[in-house]
C-alpha cells in the first residue's frame, strides 16, 4: 500500500501547490504532475495484479521506503529532464 501512497501524496500535495501559485503553472511542473501520477498509476496496477491492493508481503515499512525511492527516483528524472530542456533551449537543438 505504502508503495504507491508516497508518489500519491506528492502528486496531491504539488497540485495543491500548483493551484496556490501561478509560478508553478507551467509545462514543466505539469510534467512532474505527470510522472508522480504515472508512478501512482503503477503501483496501484502492481498491487491490484499480485493481489495487495491494501497490504504487501514485505510490510508497511518496506513498502513505504520502496515508495518513498520511486517518489524521489521520478524526481530526479524530473529535474534531469529540466536540466536537458535548458541545454537544449541554449544550444539551439531542436527536439
């Protein structure tokens, strides 16, 4: 459960953020949006095919911990995924 409780409340708790601060509104941090709710989607998907939609084998603490690495892994993805549209912006490479 916890694994996909963490990308959840991140998802949530960004959106929240996103709707109190226009700075926040933009294609970048729609992007994040994104990834957080594809890690939520992925999670409740493996849980519900190996049958613990509610609790995992491995316990509450594991489960939260693999779900805390998956929120920061989507993250850093974000943040390298910024870095490269910025090189990119500045070379003048086109996608």
């Amino acid at each position: 459960m916890g694994c996909y409780t963490v990308p959840t409340a991140a998802f949530i708790v960004h959106k929240v953020l996103q709707r109190k601060n226009k700075n926040l509104q933009n294609l970048h941090h729609n992007r994040l949006s994104l990834l957080l709710l594809g890690g939520t989607l992925f999670g409740v998907v493996d849980h519900a095919w190996n049958g613990e939609l509610l609790f995992g084998k491995e316990g509450l603490v594991l489960d939260l911990l693999l779900g805390v690495t998956i929120t920061v892994s989507i993250f850093i993805v974000w943040g390298v995924m910024g870095v490269v549209e910025k090189w990119r912006a500045s070379t003048g490479v086109k996608q």
